[in-house]
C-alpha cells in the first residue's frame, strides 16, 4: 500500500463520512499543498483530576499545561485553564513555598476567613464552604495562557497553579489549547 | 431556480463584493467540498441588557452563554462573556441564594464599603460608586466559557452571573462565542 | 517584475521552504480567491516594556491594545493582554485620577499592606514584594479586549491599564491578538 506523497492530516474530518481512496486523498492533498490552504484552527482538550490530601493546597501545573501545548500541536494562540468547581482556583504566580503559605495565610486572616458560621451559604444546604467559594471568586478560576513560537510565552518567574479551596475530594481543571 | 448540490454557507462571504452565478457556487462548492477545506472559524457576537432593581444584584445568566454558543454554531471554542461597564462583574460560581447574599455582604463589609466619603473617585466627578469600581476589580469582568462537543464545558455547579454592583439603569454585557 | 492580480496573502506561510515563482503565486491566489478559502486565522504579538519612576503606578494602555489590533488587522476576535510579571496587573476599568489613588490607597489599606516583615515570602528569598504578588492575584494579570466590527468593543468607560505593584525596573506586558 503505497503511501501518498501529501496525504490529509489525520485532523481533517472526512465530510458527509464519503469513503476516500488513497488515490483521492493524494491529489487532494497536492492540491491543498499546492494552494497553500490556510492552517487549521486546532482545538485540543484535556482534563486533570486532584484529589488533595490537604483541604487547602496549591499545586503547580505548568508542565500539564505545557503537555495540552504540545499534544495540540500549535505554535500560535492559548490555552485556557479553567477550574471546573466554584470552590477553587487557577493563577499564574511565583513557584516558591514560602509565598504559597503566605497566600494560604492571606486568604484565611484577611480575604475570607472559613467562619462557617458567618454564611448564609452554610445553613440549610449542609455546606461550611462558603469561604472556599469567595477566595475562588477573589483569585479567579481561570487563566489565559498565551502560546508564542510554539512556547508558553511567560516572563520569567511565571508558573500556572491550581489552587485547591476545599479540597481532599475530586476535583477536575480543563485545559483547552486553541490556535494554529 | 434549482438548489445547487454543494452551496457555499452563507457565513462566507463574497470576496469583493463580485457578483456570483448559481453555477459558479456550485462548482466552487464541489471543489471546497472535494478538497476537504479547513473549517471555517466562526465568530458570534451579541449583546445582553440588564436594569435591575436593586442597586445591587446577581443574574445567572448561564442560559444566554448557552444561547450564544448555539447561535454561533460552534462545537469546539469558548464564549467570552464580558461586562462593558466599569461597575459591574461577570463571574462563575454557585447558583445558591444564600450565597449570593453572602457575596453582597462580603463586598460590603470586607471587600469594599460603600461609604463614598472615604473615597477620592466621588469628590469632584459628581459620583458616589467608587466601591462598585473595587469591586469589579476584585471579582473581575469578564470569563471565558469553554465549548465542547457542542456543550458549556462546565462542572457539575458552575453557572455564569452578571454581578451588578451599581445598577438601576441600562447596563449591557457582551457575548462572543469563537471556533469551529 | 509585474504585480499578481491576486497574490498570497503575506501572513500564509510557504509550506516546507518550497521556493515559489510569481507565475505560481499568482495561478494560486486566482484559485484561492475563486474557491472563496475561508479566512485565515490570524495571531499577531506584540509586547510593552514599562519601567515606572513610582514603585507602584497605573498607566493607561488602551491605546496600544488597540495598536496590536490594527496590526492584527482582525476585524472579529480578541486582543490578549497579559502581563509578564507576578508583582503586577492588567485590568479594565475608569480614566479617572482620583480613583487611581483610591486603588493604590485600597491595596495598601485593605487588601495587601506592604509590611515586608508579615510574609514568608520575604524572609530567606531577599524579596520585600509579597504584597505586591497578592495584588496581583487579587486585581489578576490579564484582560481579554473583544474585536468587533474592527474596533475594540468597549463599553463607554471601559479603558485597559497597567498596574505595576513593585516597579522601577524593566517589566513587560504580552499583548497577543486573535481573530479575522
């Protein structure tokens, strides 16, 4: 079975499901080659999944987010990292240990502190988490991160983090790269 | 007038405006069609307007990002769901009453009072909303909705609000859904 | 050296270095116009460098968002401005002095106080700048700017701005349009 010269990336759905020879898809990949068709958009999605050990815990996912890049195949564009609960949050910030418990310290002393008792939120639907939800809602829950020369295009101390509010149960990030 | 069997999709636009024959869109139908063209990226923008009652208040307005997504016809993309006023937030979280009067009291009492006598914004501009301003800076104006396979690409609890922070009168928010 | 009628658009890039003649270039761009391809994506990157005299400082950028835009030349998408440091921020919010203040006084009073001596982050690492990492968390680092019908899609006060929270030094912010 011979292998066209410039076959159809696998990418390119076949319209209608029509059947295609490997004669048909050679010429049509030629012609596309040849009339420089414009680039794809790409789409790529995955998903991770946290199970903390702590209730409270910020966790650096630069490199899966780099991984989403990659597997997306783009070199221009974003990936989008999104919590998928209203009790947690996703930042760029400093990869360093001592600033993480100081955003754990400023989040419980100054921003929300967790006070269950102080929430509406906490009374009648069996929840003490309403301060997980304001602390998500203080940080965010969602990043942009921007994709240059096929890179994550950050300064230099940037990293993306998860920031778990209330957590040792499982919890989910979407990561949605989208470019060309 | 017969319906050619491959038609150009009425989201393509004619390239300077020259006119174009039944038989000329069928043709180049077949030929876009047989050379597997890439998707198109789509764009849909449209516009929400709110009025509320309160000076403050929280709309879900899940069901309009969803409108927009469908609107658009995209299965793989996001919707930008942005705020167009300086007082005023688009964020995700739950859809739990007790919470949102939690939100309104935690904006009053520890994020932002309203007390325009502390601020420098409500001398001299004839304004008494600097707090709202905070606000908006604090929980943000816009979010990106992820599109999968046709759906919001939401957890299990989250939903999309309009947060007004200094309301009774005409305020608008923006949708724009992009992909393929 | 004549002019094609129709020529490859600059931003379509040569597939594999192939080299290509004007004859070549110009039978393509008839057909690439006949067959109405569907319009690039297009991704333009641009960055700005700020060194601020004020350690901290909001400086008004909306003018050089819109700058990336018209070099973009996108008529429908975004623009992406996002800043490349942990100490700072890009949001969208009201040309007005007096509530600039009321923002700088406001991280300081209520948010994050500067007092170095409160956090871990400035113990051991030689920095003092922990605030200015909470600031940024708090006000986020990056804005999306919706493109539509060729002009950022603002409401009537909405401008972008630069927050520098630890400034005078060299700080940079992305700026990355996406659209058609």
């Amino acid at each position: 079975m011979p292998t066209p010269k410039y076959s159809i990336s696998p990418s390119q759905p076949l319209a209608n499901g029509v059947p295609d020879s490997h004669r048909a898809r050679a010429i049509r990949g030629t012609l596309r080659y040849w009339l420089r068709a414009p680039a794809d958009v790409k789409t790529h999605t995955s998903y991770l999944t946290f199970n903390t050990k702590k209730r409270q815990e910020i966790i650096d996912i630069t490199d899966e987010v780099d991984k989403c890049r990659a597997e997306a195949g783009i070199s221009e564009g974003f990936v989008l990292v999104s919590a998928m609960h209203i009790s947690a949050s996703v930042f760029v910030n400093d990869h360093e240990s001592g600033l993480w418990q100081d955003i754990l310290d400023w989040l419980e002393n100054r921003i929300a502190p967790w006070s269950p008792d102080e929430y509406r939120h906490n009374s009648g639907t069996g929840e003490d988490n309403a301060a997980a939800h304001l602390r998500s809602l203080t940080i965010g829950h969602e990043v942009i991160v921007p994709v240059t020369k096929g890179r994550l295009d950050f300064g230099p101390w940037q990293r993306v983090f998860y920031g778990e509010w209330d957590g040792q149960r499982k919890k989910r990030v979407l990561l949605k790269a989208m470019g060309e």
